[in-house]
C-alpha cells in the first residue's frame, strides 16, 4: 500500500508563484513512476509531467503548456516530488494530483496510475 500527500495549494494573484509537495509514504519501493496530473472544472485529468523512481531517475516534462513555467524536483531522503509553479495564469486553475505507478509507462494516462493522492487546489485569480 502507498499513500500519497499533496500540499502547497492555494490562492493567487495571475503571475505569481506556488510551490507544491507530493510527499510518498508505505511501500515506496513498489513505485516506479510519479506523475503529476491536473483537473479543471469540467475538463479531463491531464498529464503535465513524470518523475521516474529510483536514483537515477529521470524527470520529464510532457505538456506543452507548462514547459517554462512548471518545474519538477525530487528529494529522494524526504521520499518527496516538488511542482515549482511560476508565472500562473488563469487557466492553471485546477485541482493538482500526483499519481503513483507500479509498472513503467509511455504515456502515463490516468487509467494506468495506481495510487492517487487528494489533490491540492490551485485557485489563480486576475
């Protein structure tokens, strides 16, 4: 069993920064992939990003949206992945989730994700 922990969402101003956590506890070992995904209102949960476990991981950008403005660290001792969020603009309001899989993935859909944490809203405002 894995258990997964957002945190760091909020409210913001249209050009400001957030920092998210997604902090990974239980039988870490079984994990192989983290992504990070978001959900707006109405729309489909969307894959921005894939951290691949282990130390000689790899982290991986995968929308065009974000690259710029979103940044992926790890911390492997704190068994925790990091969302540096710069430069908000209105349309990053979502719910933000991080999903952990057993296996290996391409494309990483929410279909193949395992264990999800809560979420952590973004609210970014004009």
């Amino acid at each position: 069993q894995v258990q997964l922990v957002e945190s760091g969402g909020g409210l913001v101003q249209a050009g400001g920064a957030l920092r998210l956590s997604c902090a990974a506890s239980g039988n870490i070992f079984s994990i192989n992939v983290i992504g990070w995904y978001r959900q707006a209102p109405g729309n489909q949960r969307e894959l921005f990003a894939v951290v691949t476990s282990g130390a000689s991981g790899g982290i991986r950008n995968v929308a065009d949206s974000v690259k710029g403005r979103f940044t992926i660290s790890r911390d492997n001792a704190k068994n925790t992945v990091y969302l540096q969020i710069n430069n908000l603009k209105a349309e990053d309001t979502a719910v933000y989730y991080c999903g952990a899989v057993r296996g290996s993935c391409i494309s990483c859909r929410p279909s193949v994700v395992d264990y999800w944490g809560q979420g952590t809203q973004v609210t970014v405002s004009s």
